[in-house]
C-alpha cells in the first residue's frame, strides 16, 4: 500500500493585507500552530510580492514555508511590472503558485504560459504549485475531465522530472463562492489527475501531492483530507484570519 505524501495546507492571501497586518496574523498564527507535526503536515503560505520579506521574516524558525502568488518565466528583460526566479530567490523564496484561475481569468495566462513558469522554477529549483479546475459552465457542459485533462497535460508538457511539484485542483466554480465540492466529487477529479500524473511519470505520480482548493474552511477540510488522492488543501479566504487557518491546519 502506497503511503499518503506529507500533506500541505497552504493559504492563498491573494490581494490582501498590510506589513502590519502580516506582523499581527503570525504573532497568532505560531503559537496556535506550534503542535502541527512538520514531518505530517507542511504549512505554506502565498503572501503578495511586497508582503514576501515580512513575512520571511516574521515565520522566523517556525514551520511555515513563504510562497509567492506567480512568477515570470523568464530570467531577466524588458518585462515591466514582472518578478523572476532569481528575485524571489533573494528573498529567500523557493515556492511559487502558478496558474491560479484568478490569473487565467483577469491577467490572460494561458496552459503555454503556465507550462514556460512551470519549466523555469523545476529548473532553477523553486517549488510551483500549479492551479487547475474547471469553471461552472464547463462542469455542467460535462466537461470537467477534458478540461482538468487539458490543463495538466498542458501544465506539464515536456517535463521530465516531477519530484518537486505540488498540483491544486480548485474548480473556478467552488473559489470564493461558498461552494465547495463535495468530498467525493473532488475524489473524482484528483485520481483523474493521479492517473495523468502516473501516465507521465511512474511511481513518482503516487508522491506528487494534489491539493484541493475551493472554500475550504475548518468545517469541511477533514472531509476532503480523508479522500485518497487528496493531499492538503489550498485556501484562500479562510487563511486570512489566524484563528480560522490554524484550525485548518491543526485538522
Ligand atoms: P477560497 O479561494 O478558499 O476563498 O475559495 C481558494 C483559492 O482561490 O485559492
């Protein structure tokens, strides 16, 4: 029997929150997470560019790992308003969110684009964790197979080497909404992507960890946990407020 890969509960903070914010959130945060087994349980959480050093800083020794929200592929240019690898790397950065449906959504990230930052951080060695799901619309056209199918291959076309790589299937439709999947119909997607995964690279399929995201909160992050192929949770509104995201956490 396969083990379960070490689970991640990783906090989405989107567009929000000051440098005194990220001071007060972790002053509560450490101590109500401070008996999370970090050999069971990875905490991460993606803070805005201008929040990363703050936020490095204020983790300090604890275990919670600080991951940007996007990256831009290449090394360096004339790319106004973008941040590279090697920026984040100066930060201290070795985690990254790529293709959040936010991004495909309002800034035009496309599976190509998500496939070139994807390339880039598996080469400079910082972890992406690469956003699929399907929107409404397409889940009730039946369409939800094809789509999760057609991102991840396109996510992952011409990668070799998969170990360092976290995926997070979050429907477009459950993000934000209140909405969120059922345990089993996010079991129903996630061994889609199991099954991809080991399609394309062996064994190593069974330790890439899936996370499910999608208005999970601490009353329903147990549930989808139990599931098979899935492996952590990715959170966007619930990680803003300490007390709501160490719950989930120390679920
Ligand atoms: P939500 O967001 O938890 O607020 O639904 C999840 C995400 O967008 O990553």
């Amino acid at each position: 029997m396969m083990t379960k890969p070490r689970t991640m509960i990783a906090g989405n903070w989107k567009m929000h929150k000051t440098a005194a914010d990220v001071e007060s959130f972790f002053k509560d945060f450490i101590p109500l997470t401070k008996h999370v087994n970090p050999t069971k349980t990875e905490m991460l959480i993606a803070a805005p560019y201008t929040l990363l050093a703050t936020a490095k800083a204020a983790v300090g020794k604890a275990n919670i790992r600080i991951a940007a929200q996007n990256v831009h592929f290449e090394a360096q240019g004339a790319f106004t308003g973008e941040i590279s690898i090697a920026m984040l790397k100066d930060l201290g950065i070795n985690a990254t969110l790529i293709g959040h449906s936010e991004r495909r959504q309002y800034f035009a990230e496309t599976d190509q684009t998500v496939n070139k930052k994807l390339l880039a951080c598996l080469q400079h060695g910082i972890l992406p964790i690469v956003c699929i799901g399907e929107t409404r619309a397409e889940r009730e056209a039946g369409k939800t197979g094809t789509v999760v199918t057609t991102q991840l291959r396109g996510a992952l076309a011409g990668v070799k080497d998969a170990k360092d790589l976290v995926i997070a299937y979050e429907p477009v439709w459950a993000i934000g909404t209140g909405l969120t999947a059922t345990n089993a119909q996010a079991q129903e997607v996630h061994a889609l992507i199991r099954g991809l995964l080991k399609e394309q690279f062996g064994a190593v399929g069974d330790s890439i960890r899936i996370l499910y995201g999608g208005s999970v909160k601490s009353d329903n992050v147990a549930g989808l946990l139990a599931e098979k192929d899935i492996n952590g949770g990715l959170v966007g509104g619930a990680s803003l407020k300490a007390d709501e995201f160490a719950k989930i956490a120390n679920a």
